[in-house]
C-alpha cells in the first residue's frame, strides 16, 4: 500500500505575541499570520513560561499588562541563558521618549508605538531577525576557526595555552595602538589559526627533536601557504582575518621573512602584532629543545629585533604592557589544565 509522503516542516519564523487586549493580538495575528509560526501570551507569566519551554526567534511585548508589566518581562527574559539572545520588540501605547529609553535599557532591540502600522511591524521583524541570521552564520564561522585552531594543536608540540597566551597578546597590543574592540576581539579568535598550516607537515619534519637542515626547513617554511590554503579565500570577518594571518605571520620588516618576504607596511597589520605575541610566547615557554627565556630577556630580544624582524612602531607599545603581559602568562599558564580553545576565547 502506498504510503503518503511525509509532510514538510513548518520552517518559517515563531514569533510571541503578549498583550493582555486579545483584540491587539487579533490585530498582529492579521499583520503577521501569513509569514510566521505565531505564539500567544496575554500575561508577563505566561510569556515567560512559553518562551522557556520553546524560545522563540523574536517577541513582540507589550508594557501595560497586570501583575508583571513588559520591562519586567524583558528583563527576566534577559536575565535567562535560552532566552537572552531572542530579541524583544516592546508594542506600546506609552509615547513619551523616557519610555522608550527604558525599553532599551531593559534589552529590548525596537519599539513600536501603537497604534501599529503593519508595513512598519513587518518590516522591523524582518530587520531584526536578519541580524540574528547575520550573527548566527558568525558563530557558525566561528567554530569553524576554533575546530580548526584545536586540529592544529593535535598536530602540533606546541600546548594550547600557547595559542591562547598568544592570541590574548595580540588582543592587548591591538588595543594599545588604538584599535576597535571589535576588531580586537576577531584578531582575538583569528590568531589561534596562525599555525594551522602544520596540518600539512610531515611528522618527521614538524616533530623532528633536533634541528632541521635544509630540506627540512624548506618543508617547514611551507605551512604559511598551507595554512592559507586550508583557511580558504572569504570576503571579511573572522576567517578573512584568519587566512591573512596564517599567510603572513612569519614576514619579516626587513623583508627576510616568509614566504612572500613581504617588508614594511606591506605585512599586513594583524600579521605583524601576531608576529610579536607568537614570538614573545615561544620564547618564555619551555621546549624540547630550549629553557623558558625570562620576561625581560624576551622583551629586550623583541627590543633588539625593532625594524629587523618587527614593526619599529609596535615594538615600544609592546614593551609598554609588561604588566598586562604578565598577566596573561599567569592566568594561561601551562600548569593549568589544559582546556578548550571555544572555551577561553
């Protein structure tokens, strides 16, 4: 006997609609009925219980309500880790501007002022679910960079508390010079990828106790480009950042770097602070094949090597967060225990 083809899953959007006038729920299920999965509160409790069990992509919250008022609501709703992401549009008769000023302050992304206007209720859900699209498919390119960084760890000798000191390094000079903190913070997860190039080195080569010789460095000189490579050409953001990175991280100012031998200005900005917070690291931990050098032998190295192998505007603002520097290495130090890169970043 045949059977019925299995039917297709209601993929649109669930919004929640609380108000506790059922005819301006009436009013938004016309508006928004046809586009999205539609829930229904008509008191603050009741809201919250439905957004626990089932978060929904965004909700649409009035203020005046009984008992539990609609600042009261986003607040918990906020206050919740299933919930704090969901974004909250307040729908209110209250006009005046220090209503709105505490919608925002209570987490609230919008405020519509009834009575609403369907072209604009439309067109700011759509606004506001978009972004949450934009900053999903972020966190998803996100932990493409941290599972990538840990693969790189697995290959490699080096601990992951080295790409965590070093990228936490990068972060600090980053703000130092002036940077965003948004820009900071991407360099902050694109520098745990400078070596995952190494994927592509041969054993032999990348764990080979002793020096290299010749051959064998030109093997290893190779993992900047099959970092790059592995990364992939995008765009902007984080995994832009990444590949620009993994490229360029062992250019040197003077231009005898690799594997471009790009000099100066040409090395791109994050590859030069990562050049500085990779080396500053390796140089203060231990290896098979060195001691761990002191804070003020490795920063007078870094010192000696201005305009040679670093940027000369960089080296003195680096040198100029010891203390923070320190901190750092105390707080990744590698007697702790080892832990996830998603996890300190």
């Amino acid at each position: 006997m045949p059977t019925s083809p299995p039917s297709h899953e209601d993929r649109r959007p669930r919004l929640l609609l609380v108000d506790d006038e059922p005819t301006n729920l009436h009013v938004l299920r016309q508006i928004l009925g046809d586009d999205y999965r539609l829930q229904f509160a008509t008191d603050g409790t009741r809201a919250l219980q439905l957004a626990q069990h089932q978060p929904p992509d965004l909700i649409l919250l009035d203020i005046m309500m009984p008992q539990l008022n609609g600042y009261d609501v986003c607040r918990q709703l906020k206050a919740r880790p299933e919930t704090r992401g969901t974004p909250v549009i307040f729908v209110s008769a209250l006009s005046e501007m220090g209503d709105e000023a505490e919608g925002f302050e209570a987490g609230g992304v919008d405020y519509i002022v009834k009575p609403v206007r369907a072209p604009v209720v439309r067109a700011r859900i759509r606004t506001h679910l978009s972004l949450v699209r934009a900053e999903a498919l972020r966190q998803s390119r996100l932990q493409i960079v941290q599972c990538l960084g840990r693969a790189a760890e697995y290959k490699d000798n080096e601990t992951g508390m080295h790409v965590l000191r070093m990228s936490h390094f990068a972060q600090a000079l980053a703000l130092a010079i002036g940077c965003s903190k948004e820009w900071a913070d991407e360099l902050l997860h694109a520098a745990p990828m400078h070596d995952v190039g190494k994927i592509g080195v041969p054993d032999a080569v990348l764990l080979k106790p002793g020096p290299l010789n010749d051959s064998e460095w030109q093997i290893m000189r190779q993992h900047p480009a099959i970092g790059a490579e592995i990364i992939g050409a995008h765009e902007d953001g984080v995994l832009q950042l990444a590949r620009t990175i993994a490229l360029a991280h062992h250019e040197k100012w003077d231009g005898s770097g690799y594997p471009l031998g790009l000099r100066g200005t040409a090395i791109p900005l994050a590859a030069r602070m990562v050049a500085i917070a990779d080396v500053f690291d390796a140089l203060t931990s231990v290896r098979p094949y060195k001691r761990a050098w002191s804070v003020d032998e490795a920063l007078a190295h870094i010192a000696a090597q201005s305009g040679r192998h670093f940027d000369p505007d960089l080296v003195p603002v680096f040198l100029g967060l010891r203390h923070e520097l320190e901190a750092i290495r105390q707080r990744w130090s590698d007697e702790m225990p080892e832990l996830a890169i998603e996890d300190c970043l």
